[in-house]
C-alpha cells in the first residue's frame, strides 16, 4: 500500500511525468522501426523463394519456346523446300531461284 501511495505522489511530480511521456515516444518509434526492419526481412525472405521459383519456371518456358521455334523454322524451311526454293536454316533469309538467279 505504501508503494502505491509513493507511486501515486511520484507521478504528481513534473520530471516523472516528462520520463514516462519520453519512455511511451521513444518505445512507439522503436516499435515503428522494428515493424520496418521485419517488413523488410519478410519482403527479402519471399522475394528470394519468388525469384527461385521463377528462375526454374523461366528455364522451362524457356526451352519450350526455343523448342517450338525450332519446331516452327523446320516445318518453315520444309514448306518452302516444296515449293521448290531454297531456305538457308541459319539465318531463315530466302536465297536466289535456282533457275531464275532472282528472290521469288
């Protein structure tokens, strides 16, 4: 009871109320700083799982595209070797008739 009382007559004196209001500033920006710092770690953390998971999901959409292009100037180069010109299949440019001398 006494403690309470002394408490109670601390609190009436200026300098203590001044401390606490200092102590209740100085734990909410700690409290701000901390909540910025975890934001941050959290952010780093799932951005590090996101990009590992990107990373292999690109290779594979990747080599399927490469896969399909090469799917696609085959069929391409076979098509125009049917009709009768001639494809070079490094650079997929059309070269000159062989009868004519010219570009169909």
């Amino acid at each position: 009871m006494w403690v309470g009382l002394a408490a109670v007559a601390a609190l009436q004196f200026y300098y203590v109320q001044e401390m606490i209001a200092a102590f209740v500033v100085l734990a909410v920006l700690f409290a701000v700083i901390a909540g910025a710092g975890l934001l941050v770690f959290l952010v780093d953390r799932a951005s590090d799982r996101t990009l590992g998971w990107i990373e292999t999901s690109a290779l594979a959409l990747l080599r399927t595209a490469r896969r399909g292009l090469s799917v696609a100037s085959e069929l391409t180069a076979k098509r125009a070797a049917a009709r009768g010109a001639q494809v070079s299949l490094f650079n997929r440019t059309r070269l000159r008739h062989p009868r004519l001398g010219t570009a169909r």
